[in-house]
C-alpha cells in the first residue's frame, strides 16, 4: 500500500498544503447498505495537537517512534483519530513493513509550495503486424510501411526467405498460424494493427517455372491444385489462432471490461477504504456492490461515505489491491466509468507500480447530479501526481502495466488548488462499470485481404461458366471459397474493428488504373497486388472502412495490359473517396438460402 500525499491539508507551515494520491481497496460485496462503522479508538486531543506541534519543529523519526509507543485512550462522542480502524487500512492492502515506517513515510520530506510545471503528454505508439509478409500482397504492404517509417513486424513461417526478400533488418515473428502454440504471447507485443495477408496456396498440377510465372498470371490460366496446407486449416482455423493471438494487443470495439456490469457479467474487483484515518482525520467510506440498485435494477458498485476536514482531513477514497497480473490496456486509449452522478467532483487514480509510495496516474472528474452517465478519462489526460506535487519528471504513463484503480472524493485537487465542489457530509455514488475505450472516431485494427466469390460456390441460379475457376472448382479445391468465409465470419464476430477487402484475381501490374469498389461479391475482374496493399495501408486509418467489406477490381479488362510511365507516375489516390461509400452489412451472404450446403 502506499500513501501518496493526495488530499490531505496540514495546519503545520512546514506541512504540504495538499496531500495527495492516497492508494487504496478491496472487495466485498453487500447485497443491502451497511451503516459506516463508528469512530472507536482515537489519540487524546491534547496528545494529538502536541504530536502536530513537535513535528512540525523537527522531521524526526525518532520522534514519531516514541510517540507511538505512548498510550492511546479511547473516547466515546467526540472526533478523534480512529487507530484500529488505521490498522485494519494497512494490513487489509498486505500492509507495509511496519506501521512506523508508513507514517515515518508521510510526514518525512514535505514541503510547501505548489508547481505549474507542465505535464509531459503520455505518448502512445503501436506496431503494425503483417502476417503473410512474404506473400505477393504481403511484402508489398511491408515494402510501403518502412519506407513511410511506420513500426512493422512480419508474421512468416521460414525465416531465411524473409530476410533474404525483405532485408536482414526485417523485425520478425517466426510462426505459423496453423500451429496454436508457435503463437506464443510475448512474440505479439507491442502489436496494435494488423493487416493479414495469409491465404492457402494454389498453384498449377503440372508445376510453374522457376519465375513462377504461371502463378503470376493468375489461377484463370491454369488447372489449379492446393499446395501444402488444406483451406480448413489455413482460411479457418488458422485465423482463429491469429485472431486469439491478437486479439489483446489490438484491441475490441466495445472496450474491455476492468469492473462491474458488461457483457451479462458482473465482473468484481477487491476495494477497500482508504481515508483520512492514515493521516489522524476522521472521514471514512467504504465499497459495496447492491444487487439491485443499478440503471436498469441490476447491480451496481457503490462509493459511499462521509466527509469530514476535522483534524485537518478532508478525503475518502476507496482503492483496489494490487492485481495478481498487471492489467495490459495499451490497446486503448482510456477508461470510461457508467456511474450515477451527484454534482460532486471526484478523482481517478490508476497505480502502475506495486510500491506504496509512488507515483499515481489522476484526472479529475465532474458529476451531473441525479444522472446516469458516461464519463471518459483518456490516458493522454492523467497527471502523475506525488505527495501533492505535479511531477513533471515522471516517466510517461504506461497503458500496458495498471497495478491498482482507485476513486477518490477529496477538498484538495493539485499544487495547493482545491476542489470547488467539495462539501462536508455524507456522499454517494454508484458506480456501474469502468470500461477500457477506444477513442472515436475508431477505425479498423484488423484489415484481412479475402477473395471475391466467397459467397458464390452455393449461389442459387448463378450461372458457374461465367465465374472464375475457384467459383466453379470450389469443391475440387478443397471448399477453398468456403472457408475464406467461415474466416471472414471469425473476424465479424471477434469484436476487433475491422475490414475485409476481397480482391478479384491478383495481378503483377503496377498501381494506378482506375478502380471500382463494390459489395455483394458480384464483380469479376482483375487488380493489381501494389493496388492491394495500398487499399489495407489505408484501410487502417479511415473511419469510413470500419466493419466494412468490398470487393475491389480495376477498370481494364483482362485482354489490356496496365502499364505506367515511370517518367509520368498517376497521381497518389484518395482511398477514402471509395471508402465513403461502403454500407455496413453487405457481405454477399444475403443472397444465400438458409440450406447452403455445410462442410
């Protein structure tokens, strides 16, 4: 446990004139309201003031050791210092090494004075994974991101044929997608965006020539088989390893659920109070969770108490113990609290260490009396505050390695400023949730380069001979386009944002012919591999891409070689231009009856 001098105010001129980051918490859970237990135990008045009196002439320890070895006397009816209530704080949160050395620890080196030194801004940065990087899309897209200087990493299954194709300084993941337990977590971090270029390899019976020409010309001009991995195993269960692989670092839509109501669940956490009582005050609160008292008559957590300035307090807080495992959020970008508000202005202070005496992460935080609400506290927005002080020399907050939470109802704010909203007495406020968030406008995390037909192999009344060979050889290939979509579907369902992008045959031409988007998996035609990637690359950026899907072929015809003059290049395209006119839920499933043949 560790005391960060948040919100305390000394009478004493050596004292800070703010304290503040106190860390606290546990969990219980109370199905009805329990009464706050009673003051019981408290220093004689004259004792205490004396005690305030020396210390402020001398930061002794010796002091304060021989201070508490005197005697406590217990009174009933007036506001004095609740000791045993003091002790069960400590050890509830594992204790420090001794009581002595928690309070030697407030009192030693604070000083007056408050800072407006600036904040330094919490920088966030995130990998982009591109796995099937030794792919004809693949390599483009890895080609294109270094040379814009953006961070990379390749997922490749043989390491010696992606560094000799994509340089010896290539950042790697050595794995394969079809093996579950060659995906091993710590090879994923920092992952924040992923493009997948992974596809089942197909290739002609009688073999292609070294140049791979044949391939090169697309499948349309040979007789085709599966080389190497079945579908199955590649298009589907291999993107379910790959989905579960990633799934963390880049992040959900709907956010991740740290405490209290989501997803059916009631998800608790270990709180427990954390008042003035540590610095001699009388405040006290506690945590509970009412079965029955939340937004729509579920349960709900609940801060509640009464605060009091006498002694020179004036805060309660409630606190998490330390999470077993640190809490890795860096795939978003702040947390959101659902709570019923009271008008009152409130703190939220993240813990990224398991010291006690460190630095908290705070942002103050205003209530709508009488209100369900959302409140959203951005990690950019959290101040590193220790013992009362604004310290701008604190190392940058790290998303990837939350400690503790706790919630805090204090007089004081930072550097000597107080809190306008603050008032003596009881208070309370449910508190529904605290949710992981990505910041809007959201745009997709996971961009999956498909196939055009995926939907067509079981079409009724889709004439085969007009389609391309995998349509009509759909079977003969393994339910290669079958299982394309049962891929598809894994991504629509994971909750990751997203784009689909289904390509018609794959060319070796250059970038720049003009280009026709569409969905409902109903063009044929052809594009170009460079054009791909550049589609994904920008795909990861637009807010018009999320939860889309489209196909994508150019405007020249199959019998019309594309060519560009290198002396007079086609100008960049704006991708967002097609991008803003995708629907959402168009997929090409629609056209499906329910009796589509199952694999």
């Amino acid at each position: 446990m560790e005391i960060s001098s948040s919100s305390l105010k000394l009478s004493s001129p050596l004292c800070p004139s703010t304290i503040n980051n106190l860390q606290g918490s546990s969990s219980r859970v109370d199905v009805n309201y329990t009464s706050l237990p009673k003051p019981f135990l408290q220093l004689d008045d004259r004792r205490s003031q004396r005690l305030r009196d020396q210390q402020a002439s001398s930061h002794s320890s010796a002091y304060l050791r021989s201070s508490f070895r005197k005697k406590i006397t217990a009174k009933s009816g007036s506001q004095g210092w609740d000791f045993g209530r003091f002790i069960k704080t400590l050890y509830f949160f594992n204790g420090p090494p001794s009581p002595l050395k928690l309070v030697t620890s407030v009192f030693e080196k604070l000083t007056n004075g408050s800072t407006e030194e600036p904040v330094k801004d919490m920088e966030t940065s995130g990998i982009i994974l591109v796995a099937g990087a030794t792919g004809g899309v693949g390599r483009r897209v890895v080609d294109i991101l270094r040379s814009r200087g953006l961070p990379v990493k390749a997922l490749v299954r043989n390491e010696e044929k992606a560094r000799n194709m994509l340089g010896p300084d290539i950042d790697l993941i050595v794995a394969d997608i079809t093996k579950e337990n060659t995906l091993v977590p710590e090879k994923f971090k920092g992952v924040r965006k992923v493009i997948n270029a992974v596809s089942v390899i197909v290739g002609p019976k009688e073999g292609d020539t070294p140049e791979r020409q044949k391939y090169n010309q697309g499948v349309r001009f040979f007789e085709p088989e599966i080389k190497g991995d079945s579908p199955e195993l590649v298009e589907y269960i291999g993107m379910k390893n790959l989905i579960n692989a990633v799934k963390d670092g880049v992040g959900l839509e709907s956010g991740k659920l740290i405490f209290g109501v989501g997803d059916n669940t009631f998800k608790d956490l270990p709180w427990g109070a954390l008042d003035d009582v540590v610095m001699g005050g009388v405040s006290e609160s506690n945590f509970i969770v009412d079965l029955t008292s939340g937004e729509n008559g579920g349960p709900t957590g609940i801060f509640k108490g009464n605060v009091s300035t006498t002694n020179n307090g004036g805060f309660t807080s409630v606190r998490t113990k330390n999470f077993a495992e640190a809490e890795d959020l860096s795939a978003y970008d702040g947390l959101e609290l659902r709570l019923k508000g009271d008008g009152l202005r409130y703190k939220l202070i993240v813990r990224t260490s398991q010291d006690w005496d460190t630095v908290g992460y705070t942002a103050s935080f205003d209530t709508s009396p009488g209100q369900w609400q959302s409140v959203r506290l951005p990690f950019s927005s959290l101040r590193p505050v220790f013992r009362a002080r604004t310290k701008s020399d604190a190392p940058p907050f790290n998303p990837a390695s939350i400690i503790s939470l706790q919630l805090m109802f204090s007089k004081f704010e930072y550097d000597g400023k107080l809190n306008p909203t603050f008032k003596e007495g009881p208070f309370e406020l449910p508190l529904s949730s605290i949710r992981a968030y990505i910041q809007e406008p959201l745009t997709p995390r996971f961009v999956h380069v498909g196939s055009a037909g995926v939907t067509r192999p079981e079409r009724p009344g889709l004439d085969l001979s007009k389609q391309p060979p995998a349509v009509r050889l759909n079977k003969e290939l393994d339910f290669i386009l079958t299982y394309k979509l049962k891929g598809e579907d894994l991504i629509r369902e994971s909750g990751i944002p997203y784009a689909i992008v289904r390509p018609c045959a794959l060319t070796e031409e250059p970038a720049g012919a003009d280009l026709i988007f569409d969905q409902g998996d109903n063009i044929t035609g052809k594009v170009s591999r460079d054009e791909v990637a550049r589609i994904c690359i920008a795909a990861l950026e637009s807010p018009h891409a999320l939860n889309k899907t489209f196909e994508v072929k150019s405007t020249v015809p199959f019998s019309e070689p594309f060519t560009v003059d290198p002396e007079n290049p086609p100008p960049e395209k704006d991708y967002n231009e097609y991008f803003k006119n995708l629907k959402d839920g168009i997929t090409g499933k629609e056209a499906l009856e329910e009796s589509t043949v199952s694999v």
